[in-house]
C-alpha cells in the first residue's frame, strides 16, 4: 500500500508544456512512432471516425433505397396488361436517435484520437527504457575502459620497480592479473553495448546511427530529459494520455447507451412510388401515386438485452475511469519519490567518490615513494573504482528517474521541459 504522504501530489512539481526540439531522445521517439502500427493507420482510422460523423448527420437514418419492378401478360393470358413501378424507400429516424447518434460519432472520434496518444505514450515509455539501456551500457563501457587504463598504468610501475628490485616478482604478477581482470571486463561491457545499441535500433531502426551520437559525450546537452518545470503536475494528470483515453472510452460507452435507449425498435420506413398500368391493349395508361410508411414493432426483449449490456459496458467504462485516475497519481507520485532517492544517493556517492580518489592520490604517491605496499596500493584502487562505479550508477538512476517522472506524467520526449546546460555532470 502506498502511504499517505506519498500519494499526495508534491506542490513543488512542476511541469513545463514547451519543449526542446530535435534531442536525440526526442528524434528516436518520433522515428520509432511512424514505424508503428497504429501510426501507420491513424490517418485511415481517422477518416473512418470522421465519416462516423457525417453519417449522423444525413436526413434518413441510412441510404434511400430505388426500387424497380414491372407486370405483364404476356406470358399467360396475351392481352396487352402492363404495370410498371418506381419507388424509393426512406429510413426514418427515431425520435432522438439523430441527435445521440451525431454525439455518439463525435465521441467515437475523440476517442480514436486519445486512443493514439495513449498508444505513442506506451511508445515513448519503451524508447525511453531502451534509450537508457543504451546509456548504461555506454558509461559501463567507458568505466570499464579507464578502469583498463588504470590498471595498466599500475602493472607499467609494479614493473618497473620489479626490475628496480623494489618489489618481488609476484608483485608484478598479481599486477598483471588486474589488467586481465579489467580486460575481460571491457569485453563485456562492450557485448552489453552492443545488445543495447541492436535493442534501441530495432524500435528506430538506423536512425541511432544517422544521428552519430557513439562519439558524443554523455554529459552533453540534451543527452537525457530535463527536470518538469512550468506548470502544476495536478494539471498533467488531467491532461494524461492514458486518463484522456480512458475518458473517452467511457464517454463512448455512455453515448452508447443512450442511443440504445431510444432504438426500441427497427427503423421506419417511408415509401414514394408511382405505378403506370393499363388493363389491356389499345387501353390508355393510368398514372398513380403512392406513400406507405412501415413501422416496425418494438424490440422487447432483444432490445432490453442489448440496453442492459450498454449500460453495463458504461458502468465498467467508469469504474476503470476511477480506478486508472488513483493509479495514475500514485504512479507520478512513487516516480516523484523515486527521483528524490535517486538524487540523495547521488549525492552520497558522488562524496564517497571524490574521498576514495583524495585517497587513492594520496596513497599513489606513498607507493611511488616507497612508503606504501602493494597490497594497500590495490586495496585503495579497488575502493576507488568501487566509489567510481557506484557514482556513475547513482548518476544514471537519478536521470533515468527524470524519465521516468515524465512518462509517469504523461510526456512525451518531446514534451518534457527546458533542456539544462549538463544534464550528466554536476548538481541538478
């Protein structure tokens, strides 16, 4: 259970509904979504919804229909009776059913619409969880990288006071062993990359490598999503995605139901024909006119079947309305407490990492001086590249916490605030 205290919108939020433009986050979101089925047919899905609508506002409830037919003699008794009919049938509106018809078309429509930004909101989250993926793997890579170089640069000075007879020749080997060790660790680090580059092209397939983004710096601008900022986060949740869809499919399931209301029964029907016949040959053809109108008996009980399963769809339509709006404002506000624990470890780590390299410079000079054992010396690079990795962890949690504030809000990459000057480095 959520406590109290977190379920509470923090006042502080605040969100921003400019965005910045052309981030390389925001380019892969928007290569990924036109790759994606339901993008692929939202023009098509639209103008289906928009016909919707211009249906409901003809004048007969569905397309007239002509009819056609002719009588004759010819065939039996031979003497020269002709009949010939034209008519056309017009479907007729119930009362009220036009207008709940043209509210349910337009509802329809909204509701195809939220249906595709609740679609790209699920498409931002998956490009935001491998865009991460990636990231991680790319600071991985270049830790495991100096942490190589760190331990060459030890076995060259355990070498090289081998050969001075300062230390034994085990030395140098345990030395050398470290460098295997980071070796092997730079070979996973760089499979980890590459299965997190192949996860992220394959939801924007080349547009990873159209970007040249393998030499960019990871502190650089626009690398990772800015804090919200602007406007109150209570205001996002009712401008959600998922909420607005979910919203909207209520609103259908309601205008459904009062459609159904009012169809007790089948369309009527008017009818407008005339009829030219004659009786016989050398008899002159009569002109006649005639209206019909058919009304269709009540339902009964296929109607109230039919009104009693709209109503229930209405009924669960709101029911999930309510309970998607909770679980939105608990998923911002666990997003929200999230970001703050990840910014708290930051802080401790990136203090535990600025005190394990005060140490492991001061212990590098006692070993170059004689003063300090190997064992010590590589006790303190340990500490320091433990310290190290954990602040480059703590780091990414607490930006990858920022995206996750934001899809737990409701943006898009490209929505998502004012980009900082060095969203990697520094305080935030």
């Amino acid at each position: 259970m959520v406590p109290a205290q977190m379920v509470a919108l923090p006042s502080a939020l605040e969100i921003k509904a400019q965005a910045p433009v052309g981030t390389p986050l925001s380019r892969l979101f928007e290569a990924a979504w036109a790759a994606q089925p339901e993008a692929l047919a939202a023009g098509d899905r639209l103008r289906a919804a928009a016909s919707r609508r211009q249906t409901a506002g003809q004048w007969t409830a569905e397309a007239p229909a002509v009819s056609l037919s002719a009588k004759t003699d010819r065939f039996n008794g031979r003497e020269g009776a002709r009949e010939y009919e034209a008519g056309v049938a017009l479907p007729l509106w119930l009362p009220g059913e036009r207008g709940r018809t043209a509210r349910l078309a337009d509802a329809q429509e909204s509701a195809e619409r939220g249906r595709l930004e609740a679609a790209r909101l699920r498409t931002a989250g998956s490009v935001r969880e491998a865009w991460w993926q990636w990231l991680r793997a790319r600071a991985g890579l270049e830790w495991a990288r100096d942490r190589l170089k760190s331990a060459r640069d030890l076995a060259s000075d355990v070498a090289r006071r081998v050969q001075a007879g300062d230390l034994a020749l085990v030395d140098r080997h345990q030395a050398m062993g470290i460098v295997a060790s980071a070796t092997a660790a730079v070979a996973e680090a760089e499979g980890a990359l590459q299965v997190a580059r192949l996860g992220l092209e394959a939801l924007a397939p080349g547009t990873l490598a159209a970007m040249e983004l393998q030499g960019l710096p990871l502190d650089a601008p626009g690398m990772v999503e800015p804090l919200p900022a602007g406007t109150a986060a209570g205001n996002a949740v009712d401008a959600h995605p998922a909420l607005a869809e979910v919203r909207q499919k209520e609103e259908v399931a309601r205008r459904t139901a009062e459609l159904t209301a009012v169809q007790q029964r089948a369309n009527p029907e008017l009818s407008i024909a005339t009829t030219r016949d004659r009786g016989a040959r050398g008899e002159a053809y009569q002109q006649s006119l005639t209206v019909a109108v058919r009304i269709p008996f009540g339902g009964g009980s296929r109607h109230e079947a039919r009104l009693a399963a709209a109503l229930a769809d209405a009924t669960e339509a709101q029911a999930q309305s309510e309970r998607d709006h909770a679980r939105v404002r608990a998923d911002i506000a666990s997003a929200y407490a999230r970001h703050a624990a990840a910014q708290a470890q930051w802080d401790a780590a990136r203090e535990r990492e600025a005190l394990a390299a005060a140490t492991r410079g001061f212990v590098q000079k006692s070993f170059a001086l004689g003063e300090t054992d190997l064992p010590t010396r590589l006790r303190i690079e340990q500490e320091a590249a433990d310290a190290g990795r954990e602040a480059l962890r703590a780091r990414l949690d607490r930006d990858a916490a920022v995206s996750a504030l934001n899809q737990a809000l409701g943006f898009l990459p490209s929505d998502s605030g004012l980009p900082l000057s060095s969203p990697l480095s520094g305080a935030r």
